[in-house]
C-alpha cells in the first residue's frame, strides 16, 4: 500500500505556499470514497431506467460533494473533463485528433492564430468548463460552434420539468432541435454541451463541469455494431442520458480522486521547495489540465521561461507532478 | 427601409390564411439572402420568421421553387446564400462582367492543389505538404494563399524550430462553395483508407488522393 505523502511528512506549511489554498482538503485524500460497487451502472446496455436513474443520482451526489467543497484542483477535474469532451466531439465530427493532439494544439496556438477546426471545438467546450453555468453562456458555446449567437438565445433551465437530469436530457434535445438539418453535428455537440450547463444550474454548481459528451459515445451505449448513436431527441435519448450521466459521473469522480491523491502530493512537497514564486506556480498546475513552462513564465512571478521550466522538472523528478507529452521539447506538464 | 420594430421577428398579418402568410415568409426569407453579400446564417433567418414558422421547409419550398432557375440557394461557409449553378461558370467568365473583388479569386493549378491538401490534412506544416507532394511547396504559393484569406496560421508543431502550419479559413469554404469542412469530397473514404490519419504515411500513397482533387467539381461563380 502506498502510504499518502501526508502521512509521511508533517502537514505542509500553508501559509509558505499560498494563503488562499484550503489546507484541510488539499491534504486529506481520504476525505473522499471511492464509489461503492452498488452504485455502479452495470451491463453494457442503456438497461431498464429506474437502475441507471438510481445510479447516476449515486454518482452525481458523490461528485456533487466534491465540486461544493471546491478542492484547490477542481480547475484541473473540470479542464481534464473538457478534454475528454472535446476528444469524443472531435470523433463526432470525424476530426482526426486525439487527446494529445487537442493539448497541444491549444499550448502551442499562439495569441490571434486558428487552432484548426478540433481546436476550435476544444475551445469552446474549454469555454463551458471555465464560464460561470447561467443560461447566458448558451450564446457564447453557440457562436463558438460557428452556430450564430442567437442559436442559445431562449434556451434555459426554466423550460423544462423534472429531475436535473431529465431537465438536461430535455435541454438538449430542444437545443438540437433548434439547429438546422445542414449543421446536424454541430447542433448534437451544442446540445450536449447545453446538458451540462443546465445541469450544473440545476444543480447550483458554480462552474459546468463537463460530463454527458464523455460517455455518450461510449462502448456501453453504443457497443453493438448495428446500433445507431442515441442523439438528442430520438426517443430513447432521456434514458441514453441517465446511463450516459451515471457513466460519466462515476468516471469523473474517480479521475478527481486520482488529482485528490496526486494534489496531496504536490503540496506536502510544496513545503520543501523554496522557489520564488513557487505558489503561482503551484496554483496554476492545479488549476489547469496542463500547462507549458512559457505559459507559466507569462503569468509572472517565477521569472524567465527558463526558471518556469527548470521548477516544473524539479517537480517531475521529485515525482509531485508529470510530464504529460513524453517528448523532450515543448513539454506540458499537469498533475 | 422598413422602420425598426419591437417585435423581433416578423409576423405578415397573422390574420392572412396559411398560404398567404407561407409566401410572405418566403419572400421575406429570400429576400434578405438576396439582399447580403455574404452567406447569412440560420439563426437571423430564424429570428427574422419567428418561432411559429419552420425554416427547414421554408427554404426546402424556395430551393423548389428555384429549381428551374440558373441559381440556387446553398447552404455555404456556415449560412445561406444565392450561387449561380456551376454549369454556368463559363458563360459568366466569358462575359466577365463580375468585378475583380467579387470573382472567386483565380488559382493556378499547384495553389488549387496545396489549398485542397491543407484543408484535408490540417493542421499541416509546408514541410509535411512539401512530403506529400514529393516537391517543394514554396513559401510564395503559401502566402499568395494567406493574402487571399484562403489560408490562416495554425498551431505550431511541437517539432524543432516549431514550425508553423496552416489551417482553412471561413472564406475558403464560401470560395469553394463548402458548407462545412465536412463537405469535402470523398471524406469519409479517405479516412477509412487512413490516409488523413495524424502521422499517417501520406507520401507512399498520394494516388487515393490525385484521384479526389480530379474529381473536385468547378468553383461557382458568386
């Protein structure tokens, strides 16, 4: 068993990292439970909907508890989140770009330049995850899509009835509906986007976290080779959502125990770095999915690229943060 | 010029019957299409009609009702917009009566080519084109191609010296009368043959592709 890095060392020193940072969570990886199997969707199929209504309620709520406590890496889970998104909405759109090609073409496009059609979509669904969830942001995602900001325009929670997750199912579908044949993909990535957004303002969630578009593509739900895609407003689309959200949401909440674990880390290192500016940068690696040593130079306080780069390795070799790219130029690193 | 009203969309006396207000609507739809240089998006024609009408088949009646006409309306760049059909492409060259900003700008057959290769493989950097077509893609073509806002830059590649590629623009597809990228020739039959693959080996192969860019329909006039 590993033994958490807080267990090992005394509690890091806060007020030498950063005051804003709430100790108690960062440092508590055993706050949080993993799901307990009851609470998992089981079969490959859609199943009846009462079981996959059961578990997404479990799901949602453990992760819900984890978004309210707002953990200092939430930026991170909700970045890492839109990743996925933008990867499985690329694959919608038969975009060739996967994950990493996503990260990278969102560090290495330089302020002014296109990042190319799936990175036009990583952006948006970036947008979603870092906007605060009212109905207004709808416009914004729309024109992001090249759908026209009025595509949005009376789109909002109101509209719909029923639990958050029938209400975001309904939002979806509407959204999907408003958009014409000639822009079909473009108006299913919309709805699906408008899902969460609904949902995180049903569920008084502060910012979007995104979660329907990770797994409605999944194997799960459409792993059969003669099954079609559920899209928003056929009419198994409510019961592809329930499945879908409880898939989503047990996965999220195991990805932001994993940040938990590994941000409990970074800050009981943190302790023993004696960098200048080592708690913005710090704060940025937490908030971010990934983030390239000239990013972080820009944001001040660490000094030169160089300085950036040469903190971010030292984190590396300590093991408190990883190399996400694998190559030796133009690294990213993230938790 | 019709004063600005409160409401925001446009109802032709509700008290019309049904056909009546069906041909208002029309014409009002085509009108503004007509009206506009530029392909105009569903969202303005939606909020010029109103909800209660369905603009779907509203436009499938005008592009019916156009059918016997030298123009139609396509759906390009993302919006609505009259094109002349491409079957008149000639007589309008011949005539050259269509100004110089107005006209498709005139590519030579190696810009034609290098254009159709970015937007099937960007983000692409002129190292990986110039592979493809086994032959220096020279800085010129690029940038006769950026100074027609056919071209954009890209991301850079995570490569030495950080190269930088290049990616279509929104008037490229008005250009080539596309209404998405996913209207490209022949797409999905590329892709099974995974010749737009990330790190694909396109230069074994570029006879997949030859074939596409022949079969590539002329430009339409605007």
């Amino acid at each position: 068993m590993i033994r958490s890095p807080a267990a090992r060392s005394p509690a890091p020193d806060w007020a030498m990292v950063d005051r804003d940072l709430p100790p108690a969570i960062a440092a508590q990886p055993g706050l949080w439970q993993p799901l307990p199997g009851w609470a998992r969707r089981h079969g490959d199929d859609a199943g009846p909907s009462s079981e996959a209504a059961f578990a997404a309620g479990a799901a949602l709520l453990a992760l819900d508890q984890i978004v309210r406590a707002e953990p200092p890496w939430l930026g991170a889970l909700r970045q890492r989140q839109a990743l996925a998104a933008a990867a499985v909405s690329s694959r919608l759109m038969r975009l060739p770009a996967d994950e990493a090609a996503l990260r990278d073409a969102h560090h290495l496009t330089r302020a002014g330049d296109d990042p190319g059609p799936s990175g036009r979509l990583h952006r948006a669904w970036r947008g979603l995850a870092a906007r605060p969830a009212r109905a207004e942001a709808a416009a914004g995602l729309a024109q992001a899509l090249g759908l026209g900001a009025s595509a949005g325009a009376e789109l909002g929670p109101g509209l719909a009835s029923g639990g958050p997750v029938a209400r975001a199912a309904a939002s979806a579908a509407r959204a999907a509906a408003a958009v014409g044949p000639a822009q079909a993909l473009e108006g299913e990535i919309f709805g699906l986007m408008l899902a969460d957004l609904v949902l995180s303002e049903t569920l008084g969630w502060p910012v979007p976290v995104p979660l329907l578009a990770t797994t409605i593509l999944g194997p799960a739900l459409t792993g059969r080779p003669q099954r079609p895609r559920p899209r928003p407003g056929d009419p198994g689309w409510a019961a592809a959502c329930q499945a879908a959200y409880a898939d989503a949401a047990g996965l999220a909440h195991q990805r932001a125990l994993a940040l938990a674990r590994r941000a409990a880390r970074l800050c009981a290192l943190a302790g023993t770095l004696r960098s200048k500016g080592g708690a913005a940068g710090l704060r940025a690696l937490l908030a971010d999915d990934a983030i390239a040593a000239r990013a972080l130079a820009e944001l001040g306080g660490l000094g030169s690229e160089r300085a950036a780069r040469r903190f971010l390795e030292r984190l590396v070799a300590l093991g408190a943060a990883r190399e996400l790219t694998g190559r030796p130029l133009f690294r990213l690193y993230g938790l | 010029m019709a004063p600005p009203s409160r409401q925001p969309w446009f109802d032709p006396a509700p008290e019309l019957p049904r056909e009546a207000r069906w041909r208002a609507w029309m014409g009002r739809v085509e009108a503004v299409i007509f009206a506009s240089p530029t392909p105009v998006p569903r969202e303005t024609l939606a909020a010029l009609v109103g909800p209660e009408c369905r603009l779907d088949a509203l436009i499938a009646d005008i592009q019916d009702e156009l059918r016997a006409r030298p123009y139609e309306l396509a759906f390009v760049a993302g919006g609505w917009h009259h094109r002349t059909r491409p079957a008149y492409a000639d007589a309008i060259r011949a005539a050259g009566s269509v100004s110089q900003e107005a006209r498709a700008p005139a590519l030579t057959a190696t810009e034609n080519l290098v254009v159709t290769a970015i937007a099937y493989l960007q983000p692409v950097t002129r190292a990986e084109l110039s592979r493809l077509f086994a032959k220096e893609v020279s800085r010129d073509t690029i940038a006769r191609l950026k100074r027609l806002d056919l071209v954009g830059a890209g991301p850079r590649m995570p490569a030495l010296g950080a190269p930088l590629t290049y990616v279509t623009t929104h008037r490229f597809l008005s250009v080539f009368g596309l209404g998405s990228l996913r209207d490209l020739p022949d797409i999905e039959a590329l892709e099974d043959a995974g010749l737009l693959a990330r790190g694909a080996p396109v230069a074994p192969q570029p006879d997949a592709l030859d074939d596409v860019l022949g079969a590539r329909p002329d430009d339409t006039d605007p």
